[in-house]
C-alpha cells in the first residue's frame, strides 16, 4: 500500500514537473522571440557582442559549437553590427581556457587585439551576464550562441536590465 501511494506520487510529481518545464519554456520562448535573429541585416547595431564559452579540445581548438559562435561574432563584425567583442568563458584550471583559445581564434581572423575584451569567469550563462553588465559595465549587447542556448541568455540579460539582442549561431545545422 505505502509503495503504491509512493509510486503514485512520483508520477503525479513526473507530469506536473513535466507541466512546469514546458510552461516555463514557452513563457520564455514568448518573452524574447522578437530579440532573436538569424540574418545579420534584420540584427539592430550592439557596441559590445558577447560570445559565450565552450568546449575546447586538448590541443587548444574550439569545439565546432565555439566555432561557429566565433564564426558568427566575426560576421557581425565584419558587417559593422558590433564593434567589440566580450568572450566569456572557462577558465577554472591553468590546462582550461576557453576565453584565450576565442581570443587567438578571433585575432588569427584579423580582429585587432583592441576589440577583444577577455572574462575569464564565465563559469556559466548567468554568470557571464552578470558580469558583462556588472564588471565591463554593458549596457547594450548582442548574445552570440546557438538558439537552443540563446533563450535563456536573453531572458537572464533582460532580467538584469540589459537591452540585448540574439544572434543566433546556428551554423552546422
């Protein structure tokens, strides 16, 4: 009998779980779907664009997702739609930097090294945010990552105030 209401509350507990998570991303979804693009000329013009991290391989280059955010930022760059770059990203160990590897990728593309500004504790999305508004004092931006991850970026940034844009980074798809 106990295991019976036990197993029974589990479930109920599944389906209303399930119930919170769609909802809760459907009301994202409606909350930042006008701040998402995917062509550079529909993309409003950001003084600061800011890549998020990800994984680097052991031999120093970008995973194809930070590649193709890097890739990304570089065409908006080039098409005057920012003019510097914020990379945040891991860098929690002297063997792990994220945040060097988009910095010698960005500038072996011709970014000036005066463009490139470096976070190197961008444990995480909020994080970044946080920091790019607190720390490197942004005020605009534009959020440079894949859609799946771009959501969330610009709801946290417009919880924190932060007139943000998203481009969406979505290369390989």
């Amino acid at each position: 009998m106990i295991i019976k209401r036990f197993l029974k509350f589990g479930l109920y507990s599944f389906f209303i779980g399930v119930i919170f998570i769609y909802f809760l991303d459907y009301f994202i979804e409606n909350q930042t779907k006008k701040q998402l693009f995917y062509k550079i000329d529909s993309i409003p013009k950001s003084y600061t664009g800011l890549i998020l991290g990800s994984k680097v391989y052991a031999n120093g280059n970008p995973s194809g997702i930070l590649k193709d955010r890097l890739d990304a930022g570089i065409e908006l760059y080039q098409n005057h739609k920012i003019k510097r770059f914020l990379l945040s990203g891991d860098h929690g160990t002297t063997k792990y930097n994220e945040v060097n590897t988009m910095k010698k990728y960005l500038h072996n593309k011709g970014i000036p090294l005066s463009n490139i500004f470096l976070d190197h504790a961008g444990f995480d999305t909020y994080n970044s945010i946080i920091r790019a508004k607190k720390i490197f004092k942004v005020t605009d931006l534009t959020i440079i990552t894949q859609k799946f991850h771009l959501k969330r970026s610009l709801f946290i940034a417009n919880q924190l105030g932060i007139n943000a844009n998203g481009f969406i980074a979505d290369k390989h798809q």
